[in-house]
C-alpha cells in the first residue's frame, strides 16, 4: 500500500504498534517494523540509559523504520531528546505534552514527528506546532485518555476535517475490521496498543498478558479522571480508586491512593490484585497471545478482505 502514511515513515502497511509503557520494548518494536508494520519503542517506563540500549538493540535486530514514543512530560525530556538524536532515530511520535515544545528540534534533526491528540483543539495545535501526522486516539482506548470522552468513530472523521496533514486513527482498534472502519472515516493508518499488549515479544508480564485476553466486555473503565484519566481492568486496585472518586476524594487523596510505580506493579511485575492495569475497550475481543508478526498479517489480510467484501455490495440490497 503506497498511501501518505506508508510513504511518510518507508512502510509496507500503514499499521503502527502504540509506545505503550512497560509493554513497548525493542523486541516488540523490531518484530512489528519487521513484519511490515511501524513499531515504536516506549520511552514512559524508560530512563535515559534504558532508552539508549534499547533503542540499540532495535537497531541490531531490524533493518526498517521504527520509531520512539516520547510523553512530553517525561522528567528527563532533555536527556531522551539527545539519546534520540544521537542514536539515529528518524521518527518520534510525542504524547501528553505541548508539541511545540520539541518539534522544531527535531524536524531540524531531520526527525519526522507525530503527535497523539484526543480532539480538534490539540489537533490543530499539533499540525501549527509543525508536526508531520496526528494520531486522533479515541476513548475506548488504554492508557491515559482524553477528558471528553469522545470515541474514536466521532473523533477520527472531525480531527480529519479539522487539519490537513494526515491522521492515524488510535482506540478500540484490534482487526482488520476495524481499521477498514478507521479508513471510512478518513485515517490513512491506525495506531493498535492492546492487541500488541497480547503479543509473545511484549515485555508486559505474562500475568497481565493473560489478564487481557481474559477481559469480557465491561471489564474496564476510564478512572483517575481527576489526575490524568486512564482506562484500568477492574481489580482490587480499580475498586478502591472508584469508590474514592465516587465519594469525592480529592485531587490530593487519589494521589495517596495511585502512590508510585502502580503501573509497573501490574503490567510489568504482574500483580493483579494491586497494580495498574492499562488495557483498551478491544481487550474484550482478545482471546490468543500471538507473535507479533502473525498480528501484522491478520489485520491486515482481513482489511484487505474486508475492503474487497465492501466494494462487492450491492447497493440495490439497501
């Protein structure tokens, strides 16, 4: 496929693994460029050092295009910036953050930049700031969310019209199926997270793997909302957090509650009665722990499958 996106980063197919902390290293990374797809290595969970072996790694195993994904956020932004550079990296997606920040300094390092937004206000904040792409990541998606809970099928078309360079569709997206959709609605690539969670080559903890493709539908929602909202399966952890909220705990007490490295406890370290669990609404459609590979060419043989199921109908049927 030779659309904007697959041109912008020199891919096969315009399908691109999230930079989900703890779950996003270099063997995900490089099994999913190698497989056709854009994989990002997630420097959240990482420190400087970390990130800078990892990035290594992935460039001893592949030959292809991957990325890093930066939050903004990050307290040793300066130090990341700088390992990026001097690594070689050619393509950084930035998240929770203002993108004018960084972007500048890295289109003159010949970085192509993407931004991930949750509405048409950082949208167009994101393509003024001067980044190349946007991911418009939807509210059934995992990890930190937006605040207006708008879903992916009325974010994607809006974001769309709202700015001119190309948009990556991002939550509640797992098949073929659904990026199809995702291209209705005007995307040219979709951004997938929790269906790469489930993956042999991520690094979250074999638990947690289990934990998500044992979630039913229902089985997670959007919590902290007062902090930074994320989408956690429902546990002992979870629990405690929405009753606190729901008696109308303050800022400070959900804070005592979350306390440090909660995510680490749970998606790396497997703890699934008190860690952090960050997985996407599609959990629910998982029942298989796959390679990476085999992830790429399933959803994108039924995309392929579903456009051409699509372009036979007749339309005299409606």
């Amino acid at each position: 496929m030779h659309n904007s996106i697959c041109k912008l980063f020199d891919i096969k197919y315009p399908i691109i693994q999230a930079g989900m902390i703890w779950c996003s290293g270099w063997e995900l990374a490089s099994a999913v460029s190698n497989a056709g797809g854009l994989g990002l290595i997630g420097a959240g969970s990482m420190y400087p050092e970390v990130l800078q072996s990892q990035i290594q790694k992935c460039k001893a195993a592949t030959t292809k295009p991957f990325g890093v994904n930066v939050p903004l956020l990050y307290p040793d932004i300066d130090k990341v910036m700088d390992i990026i550079v001097g690594e070689g990296v050619k393509i950084v997606f930035t998240s929770a953050g203002n993108p004018a920040m960084w972007t500048q300094f890295l289109k003159q390092k010949n970085i192509t930049v993407v931004h991930v937004v949750s509405n048409t206000k950082f949208a167009k904040k994101a393509e003024a700031a001067g980044v190349d792409a946007i991911v418009a990541e939807g509210f059934e998606a995992g990890g930190h969310n937006g605040r207006e809970e708008t879903t992916t099928m009325c974010l994607i078309p809006i974001v769309v019209d709202a700015v001119k360079i190309p948009v990556i569709a991002a939550g509640g997206i797992g098949t073929g199926r659904a990026m199809a959709a995702a291209f209705a609605l005007g995307a040219q690539a979709v951004q997938i997270g929790s269906r790469f969670v489930a993956s042999i080559e991520s690094s979250a903890h074999i638990n947690f793997k289990n934990a998500v493709i044992n979630t039913n539908e229902g089985d997670t929602q959007l919590a902290l909302k007062q902090l930074t909202p994320v989408r956690l399966i429902k546990n002992e952890f979870f629990t405690r957090v929405n009753t606190a909220e729901n008696s109308g705990a303050t800022k400070e007490e959900l804070q005592q509650i979350l306390g440090r490295a909660r995510a680490k406890q749970g998606m790396f370290e497997g703890d699934l009665v008190e860690g952090e669990l960050e997985i996407g609404q599609v959990s629910a459609m998982l029942d298989t722990i796959l390679p990476a590979a085999e992830i790429v060419n399933i959803i994108w043989n039924e995309f392929v499958d579903t456009l051409s199921r699509m372009s036979r109908i007749n339309q005299s049927t409606f």
